[in-house]
C-alpha cells in the first residue's frame, strides 16, 4: 500500500473512497457502523486511550454468540466485505491504495478526544467533508494561539494517562528488588531510592476533556480544572524525580522510561504531519471523495 502519511510498520490508515454508482447509502453507513463500532471498541479503554497499530476483525463474533454486532446477524468481517464492495477506491499511481495513517488526527493530543476517538470509521463523501472542514478550524485556532484553556486540558490529559501507566511500571519494577540481594553501599542507596518509590501518592485525579469550545470566547479559565492540572504537573515532576534516582541503581534492564515532562507553559502546537494530511486529503474531498478505514 503507498501511503503517504506513513509512521510505523502497520497501522490503520484511510483510503479515499466514494459509493458506487448505485449503492444505497444507507446501506453503506449501517455497514460502516458496524465496522467503526469494532475498530473503537479496541481503541478506548477505561479511564483513557490504548494505542492501536492494527486490527483483524473477526468472522464471527468473539463471545461466540450467534448475534452478530448489529442485532441482525451481521458479522464484522461480513459488513466489512460488503462494505468494500460498494465502495470505489482510489488506487495510487503504482497500483496500490493511496492511504493516510489515521493516527494523524486519531492520537494527536491536539484534537479533541471525542473527535480523535471518531475518526476511526469510515466517512462518507459528505462526512469527511465535515470532519475535514473542523479538524482544519480547529487547527487554524490553536495554530493562532487561541483555545489555550482546552487545548493546556488535552496536553494534561495525555500527560495524565501517560503517568497512570509510568508510574505503575515503577513501582512494579521496585517491587521485583525486593527479591534481589544487592551488597553495601548500592543496597543503601537502593533501599532509598525504593522507599522513594513506594512513597509516591497516586496521581491526582484530572476529569476527562469536555466538549471543545465552537468559539474563543467559550474557551477561558476553570478554577477547578487549572488547580487540578497544576496539581497533577507538581506530582510528574515528584515522579521524573524519583525515576531519575531509582534509574541510578538498578542494573540497566530494570530501568524505567521516566515521564514525559509537562509544562504549564505554551506549548509548540504547529505539527507538519498535520499539514501534510490536509494537503493530502484536500483534493480528495473536493472531488468528492470520502475516506475508508482500511486496517
């Protein structure tokens, strides 16, 4: 597959499309519901985000039910077949679908979550025309240096997932010491250095994102939001710090990947992967095409 916004060996990528001639278009979304409900599902998580690089969808439902997803009896690999072969998709000029890694707008923190999470599916003509058209707004704004408040939201709510998953590593990886012996000096400054660890609160709470705001005059300061996002940069820092020294006395493959930092500063928002989608997708959409989810 040619993929020009290739990242990663695989992934989940969409290809521009369009109906058939003929095709009924409400049996193209209904097929197209229950492909994205699949590929979602194995997106979010509890509490926050997974990273998904590929997907094989089943031929029959996993809980070995006789139902298929839509209550009809339609299989995911059957609605996706089907769903194929009322589409016209754009082949490349070496004969491959030309493609765009999903991931561009589905795991960039500077989107939306609810919008990140959407853009796992497939997109009729006039859909991707409209998601497209807010994804663009959007970035123009932030771009601009407006939306500040809720973009700050959607850097500390990755940081904050980012932590949940670090910070429980760490403390599984002091715990494996305890069964290790260590002789004189190191095992002091071990000893130390696990305490440290296993001193360390649980990182304080930040609610989700909200729906973003539809202009920069809805976007502005929340006093319980700001605190809680200082909070939880205070507490990062606190844990980079304890990685650091933990790091300093374990042999080097029970190391751990310290946090990533977080600031309450301005943060770059230009992304040129971005801009390279929409130069990409740009002429697809105004020649009336819509975007399929290929996996």
């Amino acid at each position: 597959m040619a993929t020009a916004g290739y990242r990663g060996a695989v992934g989940v990528d969409w290809v521009p499309a369009r109906p058939r001639p003929g095709a009924d278009l409400d049996t193209i979304r209904d097929l197209a519901e229950i492909h994205a409900r699949y590929v979602q599902a194995g997106v979010a998580v509890p509490g926050g985000w997974a990273p998904i690089t590929r997907y094989a969808v089943p031929e029959r439902p996993v809980d070995g039910s006789g139902t298929g997803p839509d209550g009809r009896g339609e299989y995911p690999a059957e609605a996706v077949r089907r769903l194929v072969s009322r589409l016209e998709i754009v082949v490349d000029h070496d004969g491959c679908p030309a493609c765009f890694r999903v991931t561009v707008i589905g795991y960039n923190r500077r989107f939306p979550v609810s919008w990140r999470q959407a853009a796992f599916r497939t997109m009729l003509p006039e859909e991707a025309a409209e998601a497209v058209a807010r994804w663009r707004w959007w970035y123009g704004q932030i771009v601009a240096g407006r939306m500040a408040y809720h973009l700050r939201h959607l850097f500390a709510w990755d940081a904050y997932q980012a932590l949940l998953g670090a910070q429980a590593e760490l403390r599984a990886r002091a715990t494996a010491t305890l069964t290790r012996s260590t002789a004189g000096a190191r095992r002091d400054r071990l000893l130390r250095a696990r305490e440290r660890v296993f001193a360390l609160p649980e990182p304080p709470p930040l609610a989700p994102p909200g729906p973003p705001p539809t202009s920069p005059d809805d976007d502005g300061p929340d006093r319980d939001r700001d605190e809680a996002i200082r909070a939880l940069a205070a507490h990062l820092e606190r844990v980079t710090e304890v990685t650091r020294e933990f790091n300093r006395v374990v042999p080097g493959n029970a190391r751990v990947r310290r946090p990533e930092p977080f600031d309450l500063g301005d943060r770059p928002v230009r992304d040129e992967w971005v801009e390279a989608f929409f130069d990409w997708v740009g002429p697809y959409v105004r020649t009336g095409h819509g975007l399929y989810l290929w996996g």
